[in-house]
C-alpha cells in the first residue's frame, strides 16, 4: 500500500513538472518555403532578323542652269510602296539601359510621278529601288520590352527620268545618295532569343543635281532633286548571348 501512494504521488509530481519544463524548451522552428528570385531579360548579344513594310519619299524637281543656278520648280510628288529587307547587329546591357549597332539593307519598290510644271507635255518619274542604314541604337529596358532610338548614315538608290507618252525621253545619272537617319522603335520578346519589334526611320536624303540625258546621250535639262523619306517596319529578331539570367 505504501509503495502504490508513492508511486501515484510521483506521477502526480511528473505531471505538474512537465508543463513548466516543455515552457522552457526552445520553440520549434519550421523551415520556410523557398525564396523566388525574380528573373531579368537580358537583350545583350549578336542578332539576326528580317523586316518588312512600307515607305514613302517626297520628290521635288528644281529646274537650274549649266551652272547649277536655280530657275523654277517644276513640281513634287510623293513616292510609296513596299520594303523589305534584312538587319544585322549587336547589343550590350547594363542595367536597363541598352547600347549597340546595327547595319540593315533593304530592297524597295516605292514609285511616284508629276506632270512637270515647266513642260506640261512631260512627266517627272521617280522611284526608290534599295536603301542602306548604318546606325547606332540606345535604348531602356522593361525586362522583355525595350524602347530605342537609332540614328546614323544611310544610303539611297534613287531613279528619276523623265516620260512623255509613255516612253523615257531622258534619264538622270548617279542618283545613289547618302544622307543620315534617326528612327525609334519598341521590341518585344516573345520567346528565349526571339523578339519583334515595331519602327520607324526618317531618313535625310541629300539634294542631288544631276544632268537628265536622252537616250542618244544628249543634254535635256539640269535639275536639282530633293526630298526625304519615311519608312515603317515591323521586325523579327534571332539573338545569341544574353540568357535570362537571375536578378538579386
């Protein structure tokens, strides 16, 4: 009997102890779930693409002297049609701010026409058939987004002659121009490496005076040539280099 009070004094104490000792105990600590770190798109890298669009180029005919003296104006018109083409270039990132160069090459078949003011039986005939851009780029990144603008150098093949009835009564010579461009743009990644993009060139064309000759090779008329030209494309872009890559 003895033995069995004691004993169920001792649970009794156990039982009050054990609270007060788990109290004391350090709490449990549980494992948290995985930090996600946030991922940045990195545009740095080589680059390949394809563009396609349209265009237009404003042409005005001055009519000058044998010495290059202004007479008359023998009228404007607008040249428009599509372009089609090809660019090649680099980039580099730091931050969110995007640098690099591009060269892009373009086939062109942008055609206009006036009735010339000075000899109403003619036509002044105009046509783009290629333009050249060498640019450099700076732009700011949204992650997979970039805005951009671009300037630089630029080439243009130019053709005017003159009509009268359908037939070409002179021709004008050295027509291909340089000149300078600015442009801005916005891409898009759509997938790893890949990205379209959507822009806009204005390119400056240089006045040209040139000699129209006949067919026989003689002189029609001296005139100077001018204008400008837009063109809108939309591009698609292949990269090598600059993965997404994490951001801390």
């Amino acid at each position: 009997m003895k033995r069995f009070l004691l004993g169920a004094v001792g649970l009794v104490a156990i039982g009050i102890a054990a609270p007060a000792v788990a109290a004391d105990l350090p709490a449990r600590e549980y494992s948290k779930a995985p930090v996600m770190i946030p991922v940045a798109y990195d545009w740095s890298g080589a680059y390949v693409g394809a563009n396609g669009g349209w265009g237009s180029e404003r042409r005005c005919f001055d009519s000058l002297t044998a010495a290059g003296i202004f007479i008359a104006s023998d009228g404007c018109h607008n040249t428009t049609g599509g372009v089609a083409g090809g660019q090649v270039g680099y980039r580099w990132q730091s931050s969110a701010w995007v640098v690099g160069f591009e060269l892009q090459g373009d086939w062109a078949d942008l055609r206009g026409s006036n009735a010339s003011i000075l000899n109403p039986p003619t036509v002044n005939r105009s046509r783009m058939d290629a333009f050249g851009l060498f640019t450099g780029q700076v732009g700011y990144a949204f992650n997979t987004a970039l805005l951009y603008l671009k300037g630089g150098a630029a080439v243009v093949a130019d053709r005017n002659d003159i009509v009268s009835g359908g037939a070409v009564v002179a021709t004008a010579a050295g027509d291909n121009r340089w000149g300078g461009t600015v442009g801005a743009g916005v891409e898009f990644s759509f997938a790893p490496n890949w990205s379209a993009a959507v822009e806009y060139d204005h390119i400056f064309i240089a006045n040209n005076n040139t000699t129209f000759t006949t067919p026989s090779g003689g002189v029609f008329s001296n005139d100077r040539i001018r204008g400008d030209a837009d063109i809108a494309t939309v591009r698609v872009n292949y990269r090598w280099g600059g993965p997404v890559v994490a951001k801390y």
